[in-house]
C-alpha cells in the first residue's frame, strides 16, 4: 500500500506550555515503554494466571475465555506503539528533521505509518476475539478529497477511517480527535506532523477550534479525505435523553429532529457545519454507520466479554457537496435528514440481531 501524495493543509502545532507538553510527553512515553517491558518480562506469569482467572470464571458463568486473549492484546498493542516510535524517529531523521516539517513527503510517511498502527491493533483484536467483519457501501469510499462522518460508539471505531478506508485506498485522512488521545504519545507527536485538529471538551474558547476545523478542509488532494464524529463523544440512552431535552430548551427549531434519533446522538453543530460551508462548494460528504461495535467502551467492557465473536457491519453513504445547501438552517435540516439515515440503517440492523 502506497498512500497518495497528500495535498499541503495547514499545520497545528502545540501551543500549549513546553513545560506541560514535556512532562505529558515523558509521562507517556515511560508509561508505554516500561508497560512493554514489564508485561515482555512478565507475560508466561501472566498468562497462567489468565488462564486461571478464565477457567474459573467459566465454570461459574460460562464467561467466554477473555482474559488470556486480552494479554497478548495489550502486548501488541505496546509492541505497535514501539514500532510507532522507532518508524517517528526515522522519518524525522529522512525527511530533514526540522527543515522537513510540512515537507509531502513526512506527510505520506505519516499517513502510512498511522494506517500499519491502526491495522496492527484491529487485525490483532480481529483474529484474538474472533471477529468478524461486513462492508457495505465501500465504492463510496473513493477517491477524496471529502469529509467521513462516523458514528462514534466505541474505543475500537475510531480505527474504521485508517482501516477500511486509508489502507485499500492509499488515502490519509485528516482527523478532527479528542485531546485525551494526546495520552498516546506517537499520536501526540505525529498528529502534529499532518493535519489534525485536537479539540478540548467544554472548550472557552469554541470559535477558534471551530475555526480550526474549518481549516481542516483546506488544499485536500485526492488523497486525502477529513474525519469528524459528529456525536463528539459515545452515546448512551441517557445521555441521547439529555441532548434531546437539552436541544428543546435552547434550539427548539431542531427539536422535532433531534427527537427522532434513536439510537445516535444529535450532532453537535459547530464544526459538523463548519465543514459542510466548505463541502458546499463541492466537496462530497461520506457518513458511516456500524453496528457491532455497542457495548464496548472501556476495557472493562472487553474484559465482559462481550467482544468475543462479534459481527461487525459497516456501512458507507456519499453525497455531492454541490447538493448541500447554502442556508445555514437548512444545512442543519440537511444534516439531520443524512444522520437520521444511518440511525434508521443501525435500528434496522440491530432489530435483526
């Protein structure tokens, strides 16, 4: 796989303290390296005590066997962010270190090593839990440039992008994320050597990341496409409740909209809208729905058993960015009208479960 040439969006370096990008650094980089080595050193132990703890627990409730599957999970996962870290350093060092900074060829690197990170981790839990995969809609998916919109349920769909997309289709995608993921060092350092909007939960200051992600669309090639979840956090009944009554006190213009959603969250306006002011012009928008992936939002969830066996299905939808409409409310209605799509398709699905 060869990712394609990326075109040369805008850059958004830290600006946060050096002192706290520092220690957030050290702190992470330290934490993944002697949790590697640790767990290295440790895992025959380990694993023996897995085996104990599932045997256990399935003599007393038939609990798949998870435990000794979620050893050698979290293993590769640090084995991969090794990797992460050696193949940074490389590219550093061969694309001019700090004259290569915004160079084509540091992106394309970038691109490529965060789609071998994303398929060293899913192929992994793949074949460890026994899941099982299904794409519908995948001719959708290119060429770019557009804007993805995914549903966000889960700690494991935030790898679809890179996956199903970037790898059979060479393409990098450019991701608005939340700034916890800042916690895994190589994306932390990465993410600064391609485009990538870290967004602050509860933000002071909404106008200049929404202005961030606006920029986001800005020079796409063909290559690239921008990924955004517009729920902004993983749904629960309880809290689809609260947006919805949330929406009536303050937005009772799109109340009657948001009401109908079932099983997404109402999507935040701000940078979803932002996006599709520049889509307007005619970029496509490609939303994704997927269902299988519910029930799985810690570690904890994992550990349940609940992953094991799973059947995922996934599905594409595109439309024409010149089809979007100028109106801002309108644009909202457009939105809703597209998300209640995939909210129908994911009802659907998992009625037939």
């Amino acid at each position: 796989m060869r990712v394609q040439t990326p075109g040369r969006g805008p850059l958004f370096p830290d600006r946060g303290p050096l002192g706290a990008r520092i220690r957030r650094r050290v702190i992470g980089t330290a934490a993944e390296v002697g949790g590697f080595v640790l767990l290295t050193v440790l895992s025959p132990l380990l694993m023996l005590a897995a085996l104990i703890v599932d045997l256990v627990l399935w003599f007393r409730s038939r609990r798949p066997f998870v435990t000794v599957r979620m050893v050698p999970a979290v293993w590769w996962f640090l084995f991969g962010e090794m990797k992460a870290f050696l193949k940074l350093i490389f590219i550093y060092a061969f694309t001019g270190g700090p004259w290569g900074r915004g160079s084509i060829r540091r992106r394309r690197w970038v691109y490529a090593l965060r789609i071998a990170w994303a398929r060293n981790h899913l192929i992994a839990i793949r074949i460890l839990f026994g899941l099982k995969f299904e794409v519908e809609g995948f001719e959708h998916t290119g060429p770019g440039p557009y804007i993805l919109m995914p549903r966000h349920v889960s700690i494991l769909d935030n790898l679809i992008g890179d996956f199903f997309i970037g790898h059979p289709r060479g393409i990098g995608v450019r991701y608005v994320i939340k700034q916890e993921i800042q916690s895994l060092t190589p994306i932390d350092i990465g993410g600064r050597w391609i485009p990538t909007v870290f967004v602050r939960r509860g933000s002071l200051d909404p106008e200049t990341e929404i202005s961030a992600v606006r920029s986001l669309m800005h020079d796409m090639s063909e290559g690239e496409i921008t990924a955004i979840y517009p729920e902004g956090t993983r749904p629960t009944p309880a809290k689809i409740a609260r947006a919805q009554e949330v929406i009536a006190e303050r937005q009772p213009e799109i109340a009657p909209l948001a009401a109908r959603l079932n099983h997404l969250l109402p999507p935040r306006l701000g940078g979803p809208l932002a996006m599709l002011d520049e889509a307007s012009r005619g970029t496509d928008v490609v939303f994704c729905g997927h269902v299988g992936f519910e029930g799985i939002r810690t570690v904890n969830d994992v550990l349940a058993g609940v992953l094991v066996g799973r059947r995922i299905k996934i599905r594409f939808w595109r439309y024409d960015g010149t089809t979007i409409p100028q109106d801002e409310m309108a644009r909202t209605e457009w939105l809703y009208e597209k998300w209640q799509i995939v909210d129908d398709w994911v009802g659907d699905q998992l009625d037939a479960l």
